[in-house]
C-alpha cells in the first residue's frame, strides 16, 4: 500500500526545508510506502532548486510544475502524478506531529469517511503571531465552527487539509480550479451534499502557522470572505448561516454610515455598532488571557478578532457586487495571489 502526500508552493524558500524534513520523517503504518509530490508555482526566489536538489537525493520526493500558480491548480496537478492509495494534503507552512500522516490513514480506516482530517490548531508563537494565533481559534473568532474545537470527534462541515481515497478523490474531480480560495470548502461540501462524510480526529495533529501581521491576516482574510460569494453561488446555498454574519455585520455599518449623512441618530447607531462588536472582541479576548496579565496581547487578540471579521465581510460583500454588476468577474485585489 502506498500513500501520496501532495502540496502546491510557491517562494517558500524560508520554509521548504523544514517542511520537506518534517514531511519525509512521518511515520507509516505497517508495510506502507510513501511519495512526496510537491507543485511548485513558478518560484523565483531558490524554492524550485532546493526541491530539485532534494529531489535528487530522495526518490520520494517529485516534484510537479503548476503553472497557473494557484491552489487548486497545484493540488490537481500534484493529484493527477500521484499513485498511492490514500491522498493527504499538506502545507508547506504547517507543523506536522510525526504521526501525522499514520493517524490519517488510521482514521479513514476506522470511520468509514470520505474525508477525514484533524482541527485547526494555530502555531503559537510570539508578539503578534500569538495574538493572531489564538484569534484564530477562538470560538468567537472563528464563529463557533467545529473545526477549530480541538477535542471534536465527528462529523464536520470541513477539515483542515485532508485525506481521501485517491480514487475516491478522483471520482469526485478533485478541486475546483475556478475557486481562487474556498477550494477545500467546495469539496467538503460536494462530498457532504453527495452522502458522504467529513470527519474531524482530533488524534490528526498539526499546527498550522497564521499571518504574522494583521495587515497581512486581513488581505487573507479579504480573500476568503470574497471567494464565499462563488461557493455560495456555485452550490446555492452557504455550507453554514455564519458565513453570512461578517457581511451582515459590515453591510450594517455601511448602510447606518451612510443614513448618517442625512441623519445623525443613524451615524450614532453606527458608531454604536461598532463599539458593540469591539466590546465583544475585548471580552472573548479576556476569556483567552488576563487582560491585567497580558494588556498588549488581550488588545492584540480582540484588534485581530475585528480584522478577521471586518475584512472577511467586505471581502464578502465586494464578491456579492461583482456577482451582480460585473457578473461573476472577479477584481484584482480577489485574484492576487498570496500564501
């Protein structure tokens, strides 16, 4: 038996090496095999001559080319040069338990599922990243998805990353090269709405790396809030109802900041908003450190709480006008490509 791990990269120079050490180091089940396959998206700052030069030493390890540059593309790419038997999907900026890839074949195994994955679990780091970090996987956050709950067993409506049946994975197309962002969502929720099941084992364990800048979290941020837009309109129906609570939220603030211009009770119903949401921030923020304790990392905690939120719904909402104005094209701050 053999199984194929597969991940698209693009620069990752700083990174490639020890993601390519953590990858070749996984452990197997007994009497298994293991392929490396790597798509590389026209790297130009020494990414592509490292994976070739371990390529070169290690016959595990192959690498693809994807032209077009972006996810999908390069997990397609990556999947159609794969032969073994089991699929997983990795990330070059994600930290792997060494029996990552064990786990993943063990609970395909034992759940019966189409797809099976472990939570979401932020890499805590320093300044910043940590702020970010645990924004990221907080209940209010995140809005409440199970996915980011480490200790859930079960079923879910996505996983972080994945693994399938490589023939099952085909059957199912792969992913979907028209979605910029949200490919693992669109997946999830072909193989859910098809009967089958996604499910999270929290004995998967990764830690995955968030920006390290809140400019940086909101561009991605932006990003996926827009690419929700084509999902929802692909599948006519949001995979859940907090999808829509971001761009509920920013199309409030807009709509009172606007009637604000010819009534000033709206434009304090505005502000008012605004001071409800960052309160909550504040407060989810304080159940995660002592605001006493930590003052600069509870700020930082709730200001990245406001990007991720913010961002998300006017990404959201610049996808609904280019649904309907511009039918579907998408802009050039939705198609940059970034990490």
């Amino acid at each position: 038996m053999r199984v194929s791990l597969i991940t698209p990269c693009r620069n990752e120079a700083p990174y490639i090496e020890g993601f390519l050490d953590s990858a070749l180091s996984q452990a197997l089940p007994a009497g298994w095999a293991m392929e490396l396959i790597v798509a590389d998206g026209t790297s130009d700052d020494g990414t592509r001559e490292r994976l070739q030069a371990r390529a070169a030493a290690d016959a595990r390890l192959q690498v693809v080319d994807n032209p077009a540059g972006h996810t999908a593309g390069g997990l397609n790419r990556a999947l159609r040069a794969a032969t073994g038997d089991v699929v997983v999907r990795l990330d070059v900026h994600t930290t792997y338990a060494e029996d990552y890839v064990q786990r993943c074949v063990e609970a395909l195994d034992a759940s019966g599922a189409t797809c099976v994955g472990g939570p979401w679990r932020p890499w805590v780091g320093e300044g910043r990243a940590t702020a970010i970090a645990l924004a990221w996987a907080s209940p209010f956050g995140s809005g409440g998805a199970p996915s980011r709950r480490v200790e859930h067993r079960g079923p879910v409506d996505t996983v972080y990353l994945g693994a399938w049946r490589r023939a099952e994975l085909l059957r199912l197309g792969g992913f979907d090269e028209a979605l910029l962002r949200t490919e693992d969502d669109d997946l999830s929720l072909r193989i859910v709405r098809g009967g089958g099941v996604v499910w999270q084992e929290p004995a998967i364990r990764s830690w995955y790396r968030p920006r390290g800048t809140f400019t940086a979290l909101a561009a991605q941020m932006y990003q996926y809030g827009y690419w929700k837009v084509p999902l929802i309109r692909k599948h006519r129906l949001p995979a859940s109802p907090r999808h829509l609570v971001p761009g509920l939220f920013v199309l409030g603030l807009v709509a009172l900041a606007l009637g604000g211009l010819w009534d000033t009770r709206l434009a304090v119903a505005a502000v008012a908003l605004l001071a409800l949401h960052a309160g909550v921030a504040l407060a989810a923020a304080g159940t995660l450190v002592r605001p006493w304790q930590s003052p600069a990392r509870w700020v930082g905690i709730a200001w990245a709480t406001v990007c991720m939120h913010g961002a998300y719904g006017a990404g959201f909402l610049h996808g609904v006008i280019d649904a309907v104005v511009r039918r579907g094209r998408a802009g050039r701050a939705a198609t940059r490509l970034t990490r």
